[in-house]
C-alpha cells in the first residue's frame, strides 16, 4: 500500500511539473542573424512563439515586450529578404 502510495504521490508531483509553462522568450531572438536562406523556417518559428500564450508566472508587461520584439523580428526579415530578392 505505501508503495502505490509513494508512486502516486511521485506521478502527481511529475505531472504538475510538467505543466508549467514560463513562456521565456530567448534574448537571441534580439540578435538573430540575417539568414535569408532559411526565411521561411525563421519565420514560421517566429509565428509559432507569436501564438504562445502568457506564462503563469510572466507579467502582462513583459508578455508585451516579448510580443513586440517578435512582431519585430518578423517585419525585419520580411523587410530585408523581400527586398534582396
């Protein structure tokens, strides 16, 4: 019984663990290299860290920030990649 127990206990424990999600945004999203090659894989990751949801634990504020340095990133390789095309 104290081993069904303790596996129990250790699963919940695990689990909840697992949940978490801090939605840290790397700082090198500030410094990505102008890589026009892989545009469209810069890209599509860029979108997909646009569609994250805020973190439990991450302020309104710096959910915005993180939101708008993005976007940025986003407008910047379309910016320069379109126009060495």
């Amino acid at each position: 019984m104290l081993k069904i127990a303790t596996t129990v206990i250790t699963l919940s424990l695990l689990s909840g663990c697992a949940v978490y999600n801090d939605r840290s945004i790397p700082s090198a999203i500030t410094s990505m290299p102008r890589d026009c090659a892989n545009e469209r894989a810069i890209l599509d990751w860029l979108d997909y860290q646009a569609a994250q949801e805020r973190g439990m634990f991450t302020s309104k504020e710096v959910y915005e920030q993180d939101q708008r340095a993005i976007k940025y990133q986003q407008w910047r390789f379309k910016y320069i990649c379109n126009s060495a095309n």
